[in-house]
C-alpha cells in the first residue's frame, strides 16, 4: 500500500491489545480524545502551549467541550494530505487511550512520529506497542526510508519510547521550534536498513488493508 493510498483509506492496524484506525465523527471518540487532549500532563509536551512564558499557570488554554473538535481537526489534516493518525483503541474495552501519528512527511521518504497517551494509560507499554506498529507499516508498507521522533528534553516518558523502539539519539537541538514552542528537544533517527535488520514480527502487528 502506497503513501498515496493511505490517503484515501487508512488502514486498520492491530497489535496484541490495541486496535489503531481512523477517527470517527462518534460521540464515544469525541469524548476519549477530549480527555488527552484537554490534560496539561499531556499538552505541554505537544508543542501547542508555552508553558515557559505562564509560570503561574494561569494562560493554560481553555478546556474544549465541542465532542466534534478533533474529528474535524484530524479529518482537515488527513484531507489535505499532511497527516496520518491512527486512534488508540483497546480490543478489550473498546475505550480510545490515544492516537499516533505520522506527519512532516518529505520527499514521500521521511516522516516524524507523534504520539499522545492519556495519562491513566501511562507506564504500560501501549506507546511501544503503537510505535511499534507505525514503525513496521512505515518501513514495510509506506516504503519510507527514514523515520525520526523529535520530542522535549525534558519528557523522559518519550525519550524512553524512542530508545525501546530502536531509535538512535542524534542530538539535542538547543531552542528548536516544536510547532508553536521554542525549546531543547531530542531528535531521533531510524533508517530502513537498520530495521530490515530487527524487523517486527507478523505475530505483533497486522495490517488490515
């Protein structure tokens, strides 16, 4: 399946407990996605708030109470051919924990990943196993040639992830943009020959074309 295709229909993608697939305009997923994106634990890493700039935090955005906000903002940029995002549903209970995304796409070669856990969801290994899922369609579906994971210096939660998915460290960018924030963050690299050497098993990850 080709970058292309993927813009037209975007596959569902299953792991040993998650089900990743597009956002859909149902209340149930406007809900769960309100309860990440409207959490500080989890915006201020998103480069969408400026926290060094409210040291009180009294600048903090308002909470978003429209159940149709991400629907819409997700679909605009699946549209216009600048995002992929995949929510993250659990297979047991159904309930969206987050979403993953690929974006900054370059020369139909590179992409960064992006991802974002509700917060009650964290230190159990669902960003891993979405990452690993994004990693193998990325390389084996997606034929791209490099992925890279840009993130805060100081988010030690995605600093792991990267490393347990292979990624290698290339360097600290001092006071770097990060969408709407200017930052110290990571950048992280993954090239195609180096997974073809540790590729992910087909009993982690299916693609459902």
């Amino acid at each position: 399946m080709s970058l292309d295709a993927c813009f037209q229909k975007l596959p569902v993608i299953e792991t040993k407990r998650l089900r990743l697939r597009q956002i859909t305009d149902h209340p149930r997923d406007g809900k769960d996605s309100l309860e990440f994106i409207n959490d500080y634990s989890v915006y201020r890493f998103w480069g969408l708030y400026d926290e060094s700039n409210d040291v009180d935090g009294s600048k903090r955005p308002e909470k978003i109470t429209e159940l149709d906000y991400h629907y819409k903002a997700t679909m605009e940029e699946y549209k216009a051919g600048r995002e992929l995002t995949w929510l993250m549903e659990r297979k047991d209970t159904g309930k969206v924990i987050g979403e993953i995304v690929l974006y900054d796409f370059q020369l139909k070669k590179q992409a960064d990943i992006g991802y974002r856990i509700n917060k009650n969801f964290w230190g159990q290994g669902f960003a891993t196993e979405a990452g690993q899922a994004m990693v193998k369609v990325a390389f084996e579906t997606l034929n791209l040639h490099r992925l890279q994971i840009r993130c805060f210096s100081n988010n030690h939660g995605s600093v792991r992830v990267a490393h347990k998915l292979g990624f290698q460290q290339e360097g600290l960018i001092r006071q770097g943009v990060i969408i709407n924030v200017l930052t110290d963050y990571y950048i992280f690299g993954y090239l195609k020959e180096e997974y073809d050497k540790n590729p992910i098993s087909e009993d982690l990850v299916k693609v459902c074309l």
